[in-house]
C-alpha cells in the first residue's frame, strides 16, 4: 500500500502545482475583467448612450464576471491549501459557470458587432436631429462624445444643418455649430470665449476651427478594435476554463482516494 500511497501523494502534489498556476491566471484575469468593466463604466458612457438599443448594462455585466472570478479565485486557493474535496467541487462548478458566461460573451461580442453599429447610427442621427443644447441626455451624452473623440455630426460637422429638419438648423444661422465641435488645436481663444453654445464654422490660419470628422466613424472604429479583442479574448480563455475543472475534479478525487487508502 505504501508505494501506491506515494505515488498517489506525487500525482497530488503536481496536480495542486498545476491547479495553483492555474488559479492565478484565473485570479488575475478576473481582476483584469473586472477593470474592462470599469473603464467601460467611464470611458463607454457616451457611446452607449447614444445608442438606439440599451447596452449599458454591458459593462457592469463585465465587473459582475470579474467579480465572481476574483471570489471564485478565493475559494479556489483556499480548496488547494486546506485540501477540501468538496470545496475543490464548488471551485470547479464556479470555474464551469464562468466558461458558460465567457463563451456566451465571446459569441456576442461577434454578433453583436453589425447590429451596435446600425443602433449607433440611428441614435447618433436622432440625437443631431433632436439637439436642442440642454445640459441632460441626449444632448450632454453628444456634447460630451464630440469633445472626448474630437469630431462633428454624424459624418460630418455639415450635419447639423445637412440633416432633414434638425432642431439646430431651425434656430441657429447656418454658419454655426455646437460649441462642443469647437477644435481647441485651432483656436483656443475663440472655444473659451464664446458666449453661447455655438462656434462659427470658419478657418483660423488655414485650419477649421471646428472638427472636421464625423463621429459614427470615429465611434465604429474604436468599437469595432475594442470588441474585437474582447470577443477574441473571452472566447479563448473560455476554454482554458474546461483545464480548471478537469484539474479541480481530479484534485478532489484523489484527495477522496487517499483518505480511503489512510484508513
């Protein structure tokens, strides 16, 4: 009994080596999630605001997985140190849950990506349509994307005039624009000292004192990178989960195993 107990120790011990390298690149990439979750709470606020569809929810979604991931992280190290079968069993099953909810994240991050677009079109546009220059959503939400990205309209600052029946177009002469499409680059006196929410669409020593670029386009690409890399990343490391339950379910028999050969 006594060589088949060592052998059964030695397997122990490389699988809880391998369980624990494990666990911390499991626990480090659901601090890494929970941090994506975050900066999309700061830094998507405009973007998904804008659109037609609801996505807001994406990001705290994001921060909830990292979440779970850094308490199943826990207990994980916890199983592996105190050698708790069933808490090895409970790791594994949490380790399960979170491949579920990356596979589901990495396939719509693909989907998800056409229909985003579309949405943030037409919101974008009715947002231009409807601006009226209150500081509350939508027109803050676009105020505060035109600044932060540096761009004007929807394709170009000529929307808010070239678009049917905006708001802007009604009440303003057609030589001016939003004060948030005024380009600090080129004149920064004229941004800082403008005294109504408008700035006048001309050049200052040969540049546009306004953003010359559109904001779908701008939008779409920063979107389209990010959710790339996200959907690729969730949906690879989704299957690096399957190693930790494998691990996590063998740990726990064997810790079973050599209890029996003890006794």
């Amino acid at each position: 009994m006594a060589p088949k107990r060592m052998q059964t120790t030695a397997a122990m011990a490389i699988v809880k080596l391998l369980l624990t390298i494990f666990n911390l690149i499991f626990w480090i990439v659901g601090v890494a999630i929970l941090a994506v979750g975050v900066w999309g709470v700061a830094e998507l606020k405009y973007y998904l605001d804008l659109s037609e569809t609801n996505y807001t929810n994406v990001p705290y979604m994001l921060i909830g997985t990292g979440s779970f991931m850094i308490v199943a992280g826990l207990i994980g190290c916890c199983a592996i140190i105190k050698n708790i079968a069933w808490f090895l069993k409970l790791y594994g099953f949490m380790v399960f849950v979170v491949f579920i909810a990356l596979l589901v994240a990495g396939i719509t991050g693909f989907v998800l990506r056409n229909p985003l677009k579309e949405d943030f079109q037409t919101g974008l546009e009715k947002a231009v349509t409807e601006y009226t220059g209150k500081k509350e959503h939508p027109d803050s939400s676009l105020d505060d994307l035109q600044e932060q990205l540096h761009c004007c309209g929807v394709d170009f600052y000529g929307d808010w005039h070239g678009l049917p029946n905006t708001s802007w177009s009604k009440s303003h002469s057609p030589d001016v624009v939003p004060l948030s499409c005024c380009n600090n680059s080129a004149n920064e006196h004229a941004c800082e000292s403008a005294t109504h929410n408008e700035i006048e669409i001309k050049s200052n020593n040969g540049t546009l004192q306004v953003f010359n670029e559109g904001c779908y386009d701008k939008v779409v690409d920063f979107l389209e990178a990010k959710l790339l890399i996200i959907a690729a990343c969730a949906f690879g490391f989704a299957f690096v989960q399957i190693v930790g339950v494998i691990l996590s379910c063998c740990l726990a028999k064997m810790i079973n195993t050599n209890k029996y050969e003890m006794m």
